[in-house]
C-alpha cells in the first residue's frame, strides 16, 4: 500500500458505509478508471495507479462488512478508509500540481471532496 501523509482527516467513518458514500467512493474508482484508460501521461498514470487500489478495497471491505457484520470487519474497513482517505488527500495535491495535463483533473477532485465530505 501506498504511504498516506499525515492528516486531519476524521478517523471514526461510519460502518458499514451510507449508500451515500458508497456511492461517492464507486464513483471515485470509475473516474479514476475512465482517466487511466484515457491517458498516456506517465505521472497521473502513477499518481492514480497507487490510489485507485486503495478505493477498491474500501468497497470490497465494506462489503465483506455487510455480510460479515463483526467487528474485525468494521475495524479493517475503518482502517482502509482511514488509510485511503489519507491517501486521496496527496493525490489531490499531485493532481493539482499536474492538472493541466488531463481535463478530468476538476471531475475526480470534486469526486474526492464529496467523499472526504462525507466522512463525519
């Protein structure tokens, strides 16, 4: 896994996750996917490459969640939001910095805000 910076980032998520962040997270990995197979620029080729494994695994845990229901799930889960989260932060400050080099930049930023904002 990729190294998150240091953040402020809240560390309690709700688990399993609202629909509403669900939906956010899901729509966050599928801009990160439409971007990856649209670009042939090699450093938001690594900047997403290292995060969009990340995302995946929040909505693969949340669903071992739903369906386990205990609490080494929630905890693992919370661990990767907490984890992922960190890490969409330093991938929004790598997409600023290359912004200018893909249109989709503005679309997976706000994509990232909106689930930043949802975590309480």
């Amino acid at each position: 896994m990729a190294t998150p910076p240091v953040s402020n980032l809240p560390t309690d998520p709700i688990i399993p996750l609202t629909p509403e962040l669900r939906a956010a997270y899901q729509d966050l990995y599928n801009k990160i996917q439409a971007q990856l197979d649209s670009t042939m620029d090699l450093a938001v080729i690594q900047a997403l490459n290292a995060w969009q494994p990340e995302v995946d695994q929040v909505l693969r845990k949340d669903d071992l969640c739903k369906l386990a229901s205990n609490t080494a799930s929630f905890d693992a889960l919370r661990k990767q939001i907490n984890h992922t989260n960190e890490g969409l932060e330093t991938l929004k400050g790598q997409i600023s910095s290359i912004a200018s080099h893909f249109a989709m930049a503005a679309e997976i930023l706000a994509a990232i805000t909106k689930v930043l904002s949802l975590i309480p």
